[in-house]
C-alpha cells in the first residue's frame, strides 16, 4: 500500500481547515505530548490567526498578536487550536517574550507542518 | 498505519524442512512533521492608526497587516526575529514557503511551486535564521538533496558575518560560534563544472556565421574565453546603428528548461563608450530567422573586459519573434547596438566565445542538524 500525495493533500486540508486560532500563554514547563492545553494560556491572546496558507503536503500557520491586543506579560508557550470544542493541536516553549499591551510592536508568530509517509 | 507480515515457504525438494524465501514487513506510517516555529516582532514603524495618537482597533484588518487592527500607512515597519525552534535541533527545509528565503541576497530562483531552488551559474541562494535563540551553536551538519548540480555549501553560526564552508552530510565544527545558524549554497562560473553544459559553438572558427550589412567577422586568436579563438564582431558600415551576426547550427537542441550563456569582450572604455545604453547587446535562439526569441541586455549589465552574459531562458525572454518550437533551436543571432549609425569599431574591440546551453540545477530539500 502506499498513501498517495492526494490523500495527504486531503488531510492537510481537514487538518488547516479545522484549525483556526492560536493562543499565548506564560507557562515555562518543558512541552510534551501528554499535554492537553497551553499551561497557563492568556485568554485576551486567543485570536483568529492571520493567516492559513497550503503548499503540496504542507500548511503554514501565520499567527500576530497586534500591540493593541494581549496583556502586559513575558509570554513563553504558544499552540495552535480548534477554538470550537476547543482541541489543542499543539504546545511550544520558547524563551520568554516581554509584551506590552498599546506598545510599539506586535507579535508574530509563523509555524509549519509538513505531512509525509514513512 | 498497517503492517503485514508474509512468509512464503518452499515445501519442494527432498528435505521435507521448509524455510522461509521471503519475510517482508510491510510498514506505511504517517508522519506530521513539526517544522520550524519563527517567532518575530514588529514594530508600528511611522503607521499611524485612526481613532489615537498612539494604537486603536478601528475594525477588522482588511490590509493583512496584521492581526485586528487597521493600520493607515505601513512605513518603516521593521520585523526582528527573535526565536527560530526547531523540534530535536534539526532544521527542515522543503521549499514549500519563502519564510526562511534571505530574499535580499538570493539570487537563485526560490521555486515554492515546484518545490525547490533551481540555480543557474553564478547564482546563490541564501536563508534567514534556520536557529536563534539562547544555545550557541558549535557544531552542525548540513544535508542536501540535489538533481545537476556541485554547488558549494556554507553555514554561518553568527547571523552571516562568517560563512564557513562545509561538505553536505558531514558534521562541520565552527570556528565562529553563535547563536544565529543560516545556510547558503552558491554556483560558480561556466567552468567550475557546477552545472550540466553542452557547448552550441565554441566561437573558434567563422565558418558557416553570416553577418549583417555593416558587419564584418574574423577570428580572434589571441584574446579568448576557451578553445583557440573568439569572434571579432566588428562594426564597419554606418548604414546602422547595429552589428550582427548569425547562424544556423549543425544540429539541433531541446530548449526546454534551459539557460544559454556565452561571453561578451569589451576592449576598454573608448569602446565601451560606443555602446547604446539600452539594449546594447541582445541575444537571438530559436529555429531560423523568422521563429526564435531574444534577449536584451542592457549597457550597466555589460563591464569592460570579458562578461559572462546570461541566463537567457523562456523565463526572461525580452521578444519573440515567430513560433519558436523549443525542441529544434538550432539558430543563434547575436547583435551589438552603438549609439550612433556613425559609430565604428574594429577587430579586438568586441569578440563573442563560448556559447553554452546550461541546464539548471536543483536543491529540493535542505536538513540542518545542530548542536
């Protein structure tokens, strides 16, 4: 058996349809597959992302918190969701980020997955 | 997603024991791979926003600026990266997005339609930040997939202040560390053997090239590219304001996804002075001299002494003249363009040597390992 490119592209396209917002949070804990939620999300970051673009088996997430937005915070974790259930697609950890609301800079975020066969 | 297991035993001959021919594991998974995550700020530059002196959410953002607000004036914005994570410290690149194109000093051609970069000679491709953070990188290994070309690599641990050059699937130790990894992969000249090259006409001899009124042509045999000569192309006649040359070749090339380079000479700057400033040379292929495209190369893209000219490909035709059949072209035309029909030159001040079809070369996917 082998999964055809068509197929992929079939799931690329359930996967970037049912996503549809990203979400900050200040948790600092390392990320891990059992997680189920950021662990301390920001709920004024939760925002429709800015953009869903599709290439061939991938799909590239464009997230911006705008200067106007979020909470004066550090912000260290950051996922993608289905904001509808809500389903937690992901979890990532970076270093944190100091934000202030009304500020002079916005945050962006970009995030790529690629789906393939083994 | 399913796994089989098949055993096919031979139960002939005259040992009643069977054994297995064949044990295949049958293994199809797939795979959601995590790719990069770029995290970045962006400054309000000089926008102004409605509604504050300062920021404002005005309504949903129609400009795709960014995020909900509505920005009126988008100057001077500047985006910073900040982070670039990569799950297990490697880096993937697959061209389907230009996120991680240093676009400033690409010069090869970023192909996210078909999934790679397709270089030509003399051309570089160049990413941002593939890691920014907190770790300083010392060591990493950069892997690359390539199709018809030796390109030569490099990696920068420090933002692309030092470029170190380093071998594709061998482990490189920096010798400037740093926190900022980016890769770089360059072609080189028509002979650094980098690319795949068949050569149209060496330009060694004059036979069967014609020439236009006002034209006339002869061997150059001390100043030249490759072989034994080049071309005089010398401008005589004040008829016009052009000299030309053409000819039909003595077989016939498939044109199809392909580059012509040849070398243009320009003596010194009395010559050079000579030329018109727009379209000064152009370049003729196709199948004879009614279907064939050209090319137009401009005075500033010319220099004095020996200028590799090209590429000329279906993607930066200048005119087309006919219906050229990319499959059969096996005429080629070539014409210099003086500012003035008065304007003359001799032998020794414009030669033409070694025109070569090039197929372009590939990279379809690039890993960086780090540590």
């Amino acid at each position: 058996m082998v999964m055809l490119n068509v197929g992929l592209n079939r799931i690329r396209d359930l996967i970037s349809t049912d996503i549809d917002k990203g979400q900050l949070g200040t948790g600092s804990t390392v990320a891990s597959s059992t997680n189920t939620a950021l662990v301390s999300a920001e709920s004024t970051t939760l925002l429709a992302l800015d953009g869903i673009t599709t290439s061939d088996r991938a799909i590239k997430f464009d997230y911006v918190l705008p200067s106007t937005g979020g909470t004066s915070t550090t912000y260290r974790e950051f996922e993608l969701q289905s904001s509808a259930t809500p389903y937690h697609y992901d979890r990532i950890v970076f270093t944190g980020i100091s934000f202030t609301k009304d500020g002079t800079e916005d945050i962006n975020i970009t995030k790529v997955y690629f789906i393939d066969q083994k | 997603m399913s796994r089989d297991t098949a055993n096919i035993n031979d139960q002939l001959g005259e040992d009643p024991d069977v054994f297995p021919l064949l044990n295949a594991n049958y293994n199809e998974a797939l795979l959601i791979e995590e790719q990069s995550t770029l995290i970045s700020s962006h400054t309000l530059g000089s926008a102004w926003i409605v509604g504050t002196s300062t920021n404002a959410i005005v309504g949903t953002n129609t400009g795709t600026v960014s995020g909900n607000q509505q920005v009126v004036g988008d100057a001077d914005r500047i985006l910073t990266v900040n982070q670039v994570i990569n799950k297990n410290n490697i880096f993937r690149e697959r061209f389907r997005f230009n996120v991680f194109e240093d676009t400033t000093n690409t010069t090869a051609y970023w192909d996210t339609t078909n999934n790679y970069i397709k270089f030509n000679l003399n051309q570089t491709a160049q990413s941002v930040s593939v890691y920014k953070g907190n770790s300083t990188v010392i060591k990493a290994k950069l892997t690359v997939t390539s199709s018809n070309i030796t390109a030569s690599y490099y990696l920068s641990a420090n933002g692309g202040s030092n470029w170190e050059s380093v071998t594709s699937g061998t482990q490189h130790t920096f010798t400037n560390t740093g926190t900022d990894l980016r890769f770089k992969a360059t072609t080189g000249d028509i002979y650094d053997s980098v690319l795949s090259m068949t050569q149209i006409d060496s330009m060694d001899a004059i036979t069967d090239w014609n020439y236009t009124p006002n034209t006339t042509i002869s061997v150059n045999s001390t100043t030249f590219k490759e072989g034994t000569g080049s071309v005089n192309v010398n401008k005589t006649g004040v008829a016009a304001a052009f000299a030309g040359i053409n000819k039909t070749l003595g077989s016939q090339h498939d044109f199809t996804g392909k580059s012509v380079y040849l070398w243009l000479y320009v003596k010194d700057a009395t010559e050079y002075a000579k030329l018109q400033v727009t379209g000064s040379f152009t370049f003729g292929f196709g199948n004879d001299n009614s279907n064939y495209y050209t090319w137009s190369v401009d005075k500033a893209d010319i220099s004095i002494g020996w200028n590799l000219i090209g590429p000329f490909n279906t993607d930066n035709i200048s005119s087309t003249t006919g219906s050229p059949s990319l499959t059969t072209f096996d005429f080629v035309q070539a014409r210099l363009f003086s500012v003035a029909s008065a304007t003359t030159w001799t032998a020794g001040s414009y030669m033409i040597d070694d025109i070569e079809l090039v197929t372009p070369g590939t990279i379809s996917y690039v890993q960086v390992d780090y540590v």
